[in-house]
C-alpha cells in the first residue's frame, strides 16, 4: 500500500546515530515498495512538547521516537477522548513480541496500552579514572565493594583540586540507585509513594553526608558539572551513563567501569534507575500497519546492534543479549551487566511527577531548611496530592 | 469496534470469497477451530474439544495466502497446556492479548504465555498482528511433551479469517471555526478602521484623511495573527481545560481563579515578579542611558570598538549566554576561580535572586544602549554647542536638554522592557529552573510568574489553570501599562 | 583681598577630577565590599571598608578653595591609602581579579600622592600665585581637563566592556577547547574542531540561508507596516488612534507560551505552517510593537516646520516623507531595523512549532537539534552561537557606519 510516512527521532545533527537512522530507513524504503519516509530531526528538549502541540493541530508525525519517562508524560494526555499514541499491542503477534527483553516491553506500557516497541536502554554505572587511582596508589573498583569500600577510596582519593566521586547530589536519578540499595524505593508494590519510609531517610543521609560529612563530593554539581568535573579529572570517579562513555574517552582519560556496590547494612546493590528510548506510532497515523512494520524495523536486532556497536547504545532484544559480538565489547558488557541489577519506576503519571518531589526534598535537606524525615514526609504528602487531582 | 457475530462473518466470507465450508472447520481429527469476533489487526479463534490427551501445547501459525505446509506459514505464539497451579490470571485488558478458558482469562506463565488447564474442553485467544483487510489463513497444530505435531504437518488445513475493523484515528482538529474566527477579526477591523475614518470625516478632519490607511496594514496583520490566539486564552481560562481531555472542555467560570489565589506563595512570586521587573527595566536603562551618553561624547576614540563590544550580548542567542552564566556561576565556575571561593550562587534563595536579575541585566543592556545612542546621535548638535555658549553646566544639559529629547524614545522602550521582563521566561528557565525550592507545591524562589505558568501547563498539564494565571499576568500588564502611558503622555501626538 | 574672576573660579584640573573620582573609586570599593563578604575574608572587609573610609575622607580633604592648604593630611591620607591597599594586596593569592580589585585602592592614593607635590596644585592649594597663574592655569585646564576626562571615561568604559565581555570569553573559550566540557582553565587548549564540525556540518549553511531570508525578510516587511503606521501616529490626530496604539502593546502582554496550539492553529488555517513568509510575517507582526512605538517617538521630534515649508515649496507628502522625514529619522529607522533583524535572527520557540521540516530549520532551531539526549556537545554548541553572532555584529557595524554618514549628510535639524 503506497504511503508517505512522517518521522520524528531526536538524534543530533550529523551524528552517527542520525546516520544510521537514515540507513535503516532507505531499507525499509527498499524493502516496502510505495512506502516513503520523511525523516525529521526535532531538538531534543523539545521533543515531547513539539509532539503534544502538533498533535493537538493535527500534525502529528506517524511515528516518535521517546523516552518511558517521556510515555509516562504523555501516556495520560487525550485528544478528542483518544490517546496521542497507538496502543501497538494489536500490532505485533506474540512471537514477534517475545524478542523484545521483557521489562523493555513493560516499560513502554502505560498502564494497558503499549505506546512504543522499546529500541535501546541504558543506566548508570560506576566509571573511574584509572590515573587518579593509580597516582593514589587505591585499587580500582570491584563487583565484590561495598558501600564502605567506596567511601574509603573516595576519602583516599580526595586530595587537593580532586574529589574523590562527582555527583548531583540535587537530582534524584542520581539519588535512586541509594534509595533502593539501603532498601528502600520510591513506590512499593501496589504503586503507592512510599518516599516517606525508613530506608530512603538512611539513603538521603548516607548520599548528602558525602558532601556534609566526608567533603568526597563538590557540593553544588550541576548536571554539566559532573561530567566536566570527570573529564577535567578532577574527580576520580562519577555515576554515568554508556551514552558518556565516548566522551570521556576521547577527552583521554583511561577510564574502567564497575558495578555498583553493595550496601553493608541491607546486603543489596545499589540498583540504578533503568530507562529507555522507543519508537511509538501516533494515534492520527493514517498509515498504522506500515507504520508499526516500520517501528519494528527500527527495534529489530539488526538495527539495535548497530547502535550498540557503533554508539553504545544497550539493546533491548532478547537475542542480543547473548550476543557474542556485543558481549566482546567491554563497554556493552559491563553496563549489560550493571542492567542486570537496575530497578525500573512504572512508567506513569506518579514516576513522571516523583523527579520534582524528590529533587525538592534533596535541596531542602541538603541546604537544612527542613530535616530529611520532615522534607520525605511533605515530598510524599505532595505527590500523593497531585496524583489525586 | 462492534463485534460481530461470528456467523455473520462466515456469511460474508461464503460470499465473496467463495470457500468451501469446510476450510474453516478443520484442524485436527477431533479439535474444531473457528474464527470468532474480530477486533482491529486481531482475529479470535475459539478451539473447541475434544483435546487430544497427549496435547502439550498449541503452536498457531498463520499467512496471507492458504497454506498446507508449516514452512509456509510464519510462526504465531504458542499455547501451552498444562498445570495452572501456582499461575496467575490477569485482569482483562492487562496482558498484551487476551486468551479466555471456558470464558474466563487464561492463566499467564512466567514469559506471559497462557497455559490451558487440562481439564479445558474450550478456549480462544485473540490473534493480533493480523494485517487488516486481507485474508489471514490460521493453523493450529498441537504439540506433544516432546514438541511433535499430533496432526499431519504437510496436509494443514488452515482456517481462514479476514478483519475489516476500521483502525480508530483521532479525528482532525476542525479548523472552520478558527477560519470563521480570523474572518470575522479582520473583517471587523477593516470595519472599525472605515467606520473611524467616516467619523474623523464628518468631524472634518482632513489632515488625518490618510492615516487610517497608513495604520491599517499592521493593525490587520496584528489583529489577524494574534487576536485569536489571545481570545482563546482568555476563554481558556473559564473553562476546565487539560491534558487529561483536550478537545473536550467545560465552561467552569471563575473556579480558576479561586484556585489561583489559593496557590501557596502566590504573593511571594508576584512581588517577585514585580521586583525582578522593576530591577531589570531600571537597570536596563540606566545602565543604557550611562553608556550611550559616554560613547555619545564628541571625539571619543574607539567608539566603534566599544559599542560593537557591548552590543555582543545582544547578539549571541540569549540561551548560549545564560548557560555560560550557569556555567560561570557554578562552585568551581569562573567566578568563583576569581574570587578564590566555592559558593554555589545558585542554591541560596536570595543570592539566587540577585544573579538570575544581574544576569538578565547583563542580557538587556545593549539593547538599550542602542537604542538611546541611535536616539542621541539624531540629536542636533548645535542645541548642545548653544547651551555650552551660555554657560549652561553639563548636568543642567542633561537633565534639561537631553533627557526630555530622549523620552520619545525612552517611554515606549521602557515599558516594553518592563512587559518584556515581566514575561521573561528563558532567563530563570536556563539559568535556575525557578530553584531554590521554598517548599513543596509551590512556585520556587526565583520563579516569577511566568515561569510558574509554564509549570502549572507543561508539567501538570492544567491549561485552564494557567490560562487563568496567564490572564492576570495579561490584567495586571494592561493595567501597569495603561497607567504608565497616561503618566506619560507618551499617546499624544507631535505638538 | 581682592581677586580676579579667574583666581575665584580657577581650581586646578587635577583637584576638579579627584572631586568626581574618589567618590567614583569608592563606590566601587562598595561593590569590592561585596566580594570580599561573598570570600567571608575578614580581612579583606575590614581592609577595603577602611580604603572605603579613606577614600571618602580624601575627598572631603582636598582643599576646596584657594589656599585652603592641607596638602600634608591629603599626603598623609594618600599614604595611608597605599598602605591600605598593599596590605589589603598582600592578603591575596594576587590572580588577575586581586590585582585589579587592590588596584582600586593603590591606584586612587598613588594619584592624589602623585598630584599632591605637582606644582600648580601646590601653588593653587597653598595660595600662592597671582592671577597671571590663575589665568595660566585656566588655559591649561582647558586642555587638560578634557584629556582628563576622556581618560577616566575609558576606564569606565573598559569595565563595562569587562563585565560583558567576560561571558564571551568563556564562550569563546568553550568553543576553543578540545573535547565537550563547560569551564576549564581558559586560554589551556586550542582546537579549531568545534568550528570545523559546526561549518562542515552538512546543515549548517541550510539553517544559515532560512535564517538570512527570514530575518531580512522580517526586517524589510516590518518596516514596511511600522513605517506608515509611526509616522500616522505621530503627525496625524485621529480617531480610534490611542486605543490602536494601546492595541499594539496589549498583544505583548498575554504570555505567549500558553497560546502556543491556537497561534498553530491560526498558521495551518492560513497555511503558513512550513513557509519562509508565515515566520516572517509572525516576526514582523512581533516586532511592530516596538518599531511602530519607536518611529513615532523619532517621527516625534521631526521639526513639523521642515515639512510645512517643503509642502509650501511643492513637494507632495509623498516626497516631503521620503526626503525629509525619513533622513532625519535615520537612526530610528535602523534601531527598528536592526531590532527586527535580531528578533528574528534569534528567535526560537515559535521557529519551531511552525517549522517541522529540517529544511525549513532556521540557526536557533537548528543548533539545538544538535545538542544530544545526554550530555551536552557544549564545545560545538559554543562554537556555533559565536559563528551565529558574527552576522549579527557585522550588521551593527554597518548600520553605525551608515548612521553617522546619513547624519553628517543632512544634518539640518535643531
């Protein structure tokens, strides 16, 4: 059936991503006679609310590509009492649906619908610079460290300009891995906000006493800080990302990669935040069928393993998880590794709003405008409000 | 998505297609498989027993085009069968597809596939990426422990289903009303401007003969382009427009603005609004006036240079400049380096406070600057070389000479300044994000009003709310302004 | 005793300039103040609150007549000063910043120490000299003062060219600097690969040209609306003209950002989505408010006298506007013009939302769709603004160029 797709991604201009994005398309092109695809590259910042606005005049593109924090943001949106996404769960028979990691697929659900077929994933792990480990004279990080054992090369580390760990200690993403190692979680089970529990009070005093108490940490890291506080090496190690990992290289650090520690008193790992990207199809696709056979083009092994190798970006396919080309790359197989021991949050209204709440009660602690318990407890009460309007 | 029955789409099947009834009968020697309801890319097939006892699971494949033979056809899903202890049934709608057991959902595996409880003699499951609008051809071929078929794999008799269920679109926004809106904008603004024109002509103004045509082209370009917009914001902002409905909104009157004026901390941004605007249009203009008076000095060399210099933040994009200031301002920033300290600028409420209105300073100068020195060197200089002879003292010409030269231009410059930083959005937005928090649910410290709005839209996704608050933004504008003008006089025309 | 005119209103040029000057240099130790409390440097407070002090009692010390005298405490205080201020220097890690912040004390004692043992001072503080001196010095304070001035208004100059030139160092430096990182020592690497990646990119000079024709366009059409429209609301008192000129504020007023779907709305009824002409129409229609404002202030000022008498001469309105109107109002016209030009050179969000096709992508839109999900390409990204403000500052070089040659030209207005 002849068709001219629309095609939102977010890549940067000229980048390798973008290139091969071009690529898969004109295969699919080949492969599909009559079908057409209009690439466009929308800034990523603004990704989500271009897509709303557009959505809303009936310019919608067919097919999106975006984030499960971006699904949880969006998913709850009506149009004309329709969803701004297709529920791609009609679309796809079990067998195809099986390839997909299963918890990739669970985290472009909101609540029933599917809403995209998820492309890549990604979480944060524990980088180091070697040289600064090796000029203090500390071993480098191991599976088998505790929390403690950190501690102690972050102290032995700190000297002069150099600190020994660079954290946000403002946002949350960086905070959750904490939150859930000392056992704690933003929501249990059932989905209720449970920022108010014992455990998350013990985390947030564990992560802000790295700057209050042992100074391991700059206080004030922005975002760009961190990654410029690393790469300057003025820091020894930082909570980053396999998307970080080229730059760093090619600023020429000689980095390592570990997991993250285990924490003493609950015995668990500190368990980053899993998240991840996914080709959605929009709700006013007049071209649904080859629009999903093109979403399921862009998730399939073949095109994942492109990016895997060329931009580390971690697949989300069952089989290139066993991969052995994968696998041989150090980078890949370390934070497939780390992926093993992430958590995800419900891609929902609840996880979408949590980042605000949460932040907010790391300032306020971190600055002592409000005891900890005290700022969890208002953080959880305000959430609670807000999912009840 | 009416279900049919599925008779009805045997019938249509027979019809059009002319099959011979027994194709969509046959599976196996005992088991019967028919095409039930269909919704959207899905076809139901109900099996009904009796079940072979050997049978372990169900492998379904189907294709496009009637098939005899496994290897052409493409794989579907398998369903076991077995135990169901220990299994959990889940919700209708919460699994990808839905499988039902003598009418209840089927219990789900570990990898979410549905396992049939032995003692079944019925169950369906829905088929779903089926290609809409084709024949699909379906086989069920039971397996045994060991993954055999039961039945002949080389002499398949597939059923065959087609799904016609429209794919539900969102319907196009209609955009009559909007053309219906701009028409009758413009028309009544050409209506108003000949009707004022017909009025000055009975009064007999025939020095103003032409100049509602020299008006009319950027009051229509105006009114056509932005009235509509600004009339649907304010009708916004009496209704209970979201996220959560769009396209489907109730007029709610002003329960709105009680919500406003029931925000925590509502005074608190709007004095800082108005402090933030204040500080920002004063300084603009001070700052402007200074230094365009001391590059307007007759003989000043490096003028050029200068002036090119302060205009450059004018000139680089607003966001690369406020991010530079983030970066500077950051502990181990540059300012800090000069100053030998690690003070985070941004985390303390007041000092937050201070450097978003000192950066956005920074950021407006220049252009005040501009426009006061284009409004200086239109100044004759023989006025000034007049006043020098009579002994006038340079302050005297300042405050005597220069400045009420310069309010035709300082008035409209001004309060646009002023407009413009009360809805300044990029520099907080960039720079501190509203942050420091106060507290929880409401506005941050450095957060003025806009930025606020922004917030309550985009984040929370209440558009009626902050339509609301975007009218009193609106109000409390018109009302600065009105009187700003009236002080002013700045309407009247050239004597 | 009896004195001339010009032994009464002779004061030395040097002692004329402290009087502004030390007042000026203590202020500024009022905002050096700042900086030292920010350091929490006792210190350093205490030590500029008293060069603080000092200064204010110099001033108060300099003679404020002939032979008023007091040569020795100004001596004595200048000293002091220095003292003050070297102390103030010592405490320092003396970077760049302390360097210049102590300056502001040593450097004001220096000059008064310095101006205290110059011989016309002396003369004229201590009151010797008779009138011839007092007439000499006149004379000499006529060209001495200026230069004076001009001195210190350079001083001023370069700090306000310092505060702002600052950020754009660190820009430029960012831009410089192997590698995506935001700060670093400035001036420590040099790469051109930032620029090398942003100009070869394969989009670049696409966003170039759409930006080049939109805000020429922009500038050109919104010109055309304001130009009438100013001069009307500025010659001609008619109906409905306060209430139209309020019109043009009040679209300014309602934040934009909420209407954002209607104002798309009303661009895919007109069917300017995706179209040159429908941003540069939105621009000029953003910009009109200040320029129609403005070319009425400037229109405003025209002598009307000029205008009647060319009428009288035979000109039609048409000519007496374009040859006499618009020449005066030269400078307004390229303010507008040059407004309108920036406005949309830079303009982002509604770029954008009416834009959805990479070949319509104009300079903002483009460079932030080359920022990536994670982490920032911060060095190209900075490398890019400044390559996007090169035009910008082209612009306003001509523009001052042109302004002063058009003004030379008819410089008829008084």
């Amino acid at each position: 059936m002849p068709a001219s797709l629309k095609l939102w991604h977010t890549f940067p201009a000229d980048s390798p991503q973008e290139a091969l994005l071009a690529e898969a398309v004109r295969e699919f092109e080949a492969a599909r006679k009559g079908v057409s695809v209009d690439v466009t590259r929308i800034p990523y910042l603004q990704n989500l609310q271009q897509f709303i606005n557009s959505a809303q005049g009936g310019e919608a593109p067919d097919l999106i590509r975006l984030s499960d924090t971006e699904v949880g943001k969006i998913g709850h949106i009506s149009v004309e009492g329709l969803p701004l996404l297709e529920d791609l769960r009609p679309h796809l028979t079990p067998a195809q649906r099986a390839h997909y990691e299963p918890r990739s697929l669970a985290a472009m659900r909101y609540g029933e619908p599917l809403f995209a077929l998820p492309v890549s994933q990604g979480c944060l792990a524990l980088l180091y610079n070697k040289s600064l480990f090796d000029a203090a004279g500390v071993s480098y990080p191991r599976s088998d460290w505790t929390t403690a054992d950190l501690l102690a090369a972050a102290t032995a580390l700190t000297q002069g300009e150099v600190r020994g760990i660079s954290l946000p200690l403002k946002w949350s993403y960086w905070f959750l891995p904490f939150q859930w190692g000392f056992g704690a979680g933003p929501f249990d089970e059932a989905g209720n906000v449970t920022l108010d529990s014992p455990g998350t009070d013990t985390a947030v005093e564990w992560f802000l006493d790295l700057d209050r108490i042992h100074g391991v940490v700059a206080s004030g890291v922005s975002l760009e800080a961190m990654s410029t506080q690393f790469q300057l090496g003025k820091a020894a190690m930082v909570l980053d990302g396999p998307w970080a990992w080229n730059r760093y290289v090619e600023a020429g650090l000689d980095i390592g990669l570990a997991v993250m520690p285990t924490v003493e008193s609950t015995g668990l790992r500190l368990a980053p935040m899993l998240s991840y990207f996914g080709w959605g199809v929009s709700k006013q696709s007049a071209h649904k069928v080859e629009a999903s056979a093109l979403a399921r083009w862009l998730t399939s092994d073949t095109v994942q393993k492109r990016y895997a190798l060329s931009s580390n970006m971690l697949p989300v396919q069952e089989s290139l998880l066993e991969d052995p080309e994968i696998l041989a790359n150090p980078v890949l197989a370390g934070f497939l590794e780390q992926t093993a021991y992430g958590r995800t949050v419900p891609t929902n209204r609840a996880s979408a709003m949590l980042f605000e709440q949460l932040d907010t009660a790391l300032d306020l602690s971190h600055s002592g405008k409000m005891a900890t318990t005290e700022a969890l407890a208002a953080a959880d009460a305000e959430l609670e409000k807000r999912l009840s309007q | 998505m009416a279900p049919r029955p599925f008779i009805t789409v045997l019938a249509s099947w027979l019809l059009v297609l002319s099959l011979c009834a027994t194709a969509a009968q046959a599976a196996g020697p005992n088991m019967a498989v028919v095409v039930g309801e269909e919704s959207y890319r899905t076809l139901r097939i109900e099996v009904t027993g009796p079940i072979d006892p050997r049978t372990d699971a169900w492998e379904v494949w189907f294709a496009n085009r009637e098939f005899s033979r496994l290897d052409e056809a493409e794989f579907h899903s398998l369903v076991r069968r077995g135990d169901t202890s220990g299994l959990t049934r889940p919700a209708v709608g919460a699994a990808y597809d839905e499988c039902r057991v003598d009418g209840d959902m089927a219990h789900r595996d570990e990898q979410g596939r549905p396992v049939i409880s032995s003692q079944a003699t019925r169950w369906s499951c829905d088929l779903t990426g089926m290609t809409p609008g084709q024949v699909q051809w379906i086989a069920v071929v039971p397996v045994d422990a060991a993954g055999t078929p039961l039945l002949d794999v080389n002499a398949l008799q597939p059923v065959a289903g087609r799904t016609d269920v429209p794919d539900v679109r969102t319907p196009p926004p209609d955009s009559r009303p909007v053309t219906y809106a701009l028409g009758a904008i413009v028309l009544s603004a050409i209506a108003l401007l000949s009707f004022l024109r017909w009025q000055d002509a009975k009064r007999g103004r025939t020095r103003a003969r032409l100049a509602h045509l020299y008006v009319a082209p950027g009051i229509i370009a105006l009114a056509g382009l932005t009235f509509y917009p600004i009339l649907y914001g304010i009708w916004l902002a009496f209704t209970d427009a979201d996220q959560s409905h769009l396209g489907d909104t109730a007029f709610i009157g002003l329960q709105n603005f009680v919500e406003v004026f029931k925000t925590p901390g509502i005074w608190r941004v709007t004095a800082f609004t108005f402090i933030w605007s204040i500080a920002n249009v004063t300084f603009h203009v001070l700052l402007g006036l200074v230094l365009a008076l001391a590059l307007n000095r007759p003989g000043l060399k490096g003028k050029t240079v200068y002036r090119t210099i302060l205009l450059l933040p004018w000139a680089i994009p607003g966001y690369i400049s406020v991010l530079a200031w983030n970066g500077m301002l950051q502990p181990d920033g540059l300012i800090n380096g000069m100053l030998g300290t690690q003070i985070d600028f941004l985390a303390d409420a007041g000092r937050a406070r201070v450097v978003v209105i000192l950066v956005n300073i920074w950021l407006g100068v220049p252009f005040m600057m501009a426009s006061f020195s284009g409004a200086l060197q239109a100044l004759g200089k023989d006025m000034f070389e007049a006043a020098e002879v009579d002994g006038v003292s340079r302050w005297d010409q300042l405050i005597h000479l220069t400045l009420p030269n310069l309010k035709a231009t300082m008035v409209p410059v001004s309060l646009l300044g002023f407009i413009w930083s009360f809805n300044a959005f990029n520099t907080i937005y960039l720079l501190s994000r509203g942050g420091p928090y106060v507290g929880f649910g409401e506005p941050g410290a450095t957060d003025i009003l806009v930025t606020y709005v922004f917030e309550v839209a985009f984040t929370y996704g209440h558009y009626g709310l902050a339509a609301a608050w975007s009218v009193l933004i609106f109000l409390m504008l018109v009302g600065f302004s009105w009187t700003y003008l009236r002080q002013t006089r700045a309407t009247e025309a050239a004597a | 005793m009896n004195q001339t005119v010009a032994q009464k209103s002779y004061v030395p040029a040097e002692l004329l300039a402290l009087r502004s000057w030390l007042p000026a240099a203590a202020a500024m130790n009022g905002l050096l103040f700042v900086g030292e409390a920010l350091r929490a440097s006792p210190g350093g407070m205490g030590l500029t609150a008293t060069g603080l002090l000092l200064l204010l009692a110099l001033r108060f010390t300099l003679p404020a007549q002939a032979g008023a005298g007091r040569l020795w405490a100004l001596r004595l205080l200048a000293m002091a000063l220095i003292a003050v201020g070297f102390g103030a220097f010592m405490l320092t890690d003396r970077t760049l910043y302390d360097v210049w912040s102590r300056a502001w004390l040593l450097g004001p004692g220096v000059l008064v120490l310095a101006w205290s043992f110059f011989a016309p001072v002396q003369a004229w503080s201590t009151g010797k000299g008779g009138p011839e001196a007092a007439e000499e010095g006149l004379a000499r304070n006529r060209t001495r003062l200026p230069r004076l001035e001009t001195r210190a208004l350079h001083l001023f100059l370069l700090h306000a060219i310092a505060v702002i030139i600052v950020p754009v160092i660190w820009i430029a430096d960012v831009a410089v600097s192997p590698g995506n990182i935001l700060g670093g020592r400035i001036g420590d690497a040099f790469t051109l690969e930032h620029f090398r990646s942003v100009l070869g990119g394969s989009q670049f000079w696409i966003w170039t040209r759409n930006s080049l024709i939109i805000a020429i366009g922009t500038t050109l059409v919104g010109l055309a609306l304001a130009v009438p429209a100013g001069y009307a609301y500025s010659r001609y008192d008619f109906a409905g003209r306060k209430g139209s000129m309020f019109a043009f504020l009040l679209v300014q007023m309602f934040p934009g950002i909420i209407i954002l779907v209607p104002y798309f709305m009303v661009m895919k009824t007109l069917g300017l989505l995706n179209t040159s002409i429908g941003l540069i129409i939105v621009y000029s229609v953003t910009a009109l408010p200040l320029c129609v404002w403005m070319l009425k202030g400037f229109f405003d000022t025209v002598p009307r006298a000029l205008e009647e008498a060319a009428l009288l001469d035979g000109c039609t309105q048409l000519e007496v506007f374009f040859r006499i109107v618009l020449p005066l109002s030269l400078p307004a016209v390229g303010m507008t013009a040059l407004f309108s030009f920036i406005a949309a050179w830079n303009e982002f969000l509604l770029a954008l939302v009416f834009n959805t096709s990479n070949d319509r992508y104009t300079l903002p839109v483009g460079l932030s769709s080359m920022i990536p999900a994670n982490g920032q390409l911060w060095g190209d990204f900075a490398a890019a603004s400044i390559v996007v403000s090169i035009p910008v500052v082209v612009l306003f070089m001509l523009f001052q160029r042109s302004l002063i040659q058009g003004l030379s030209a008819g410089s008829v207005k008084g």
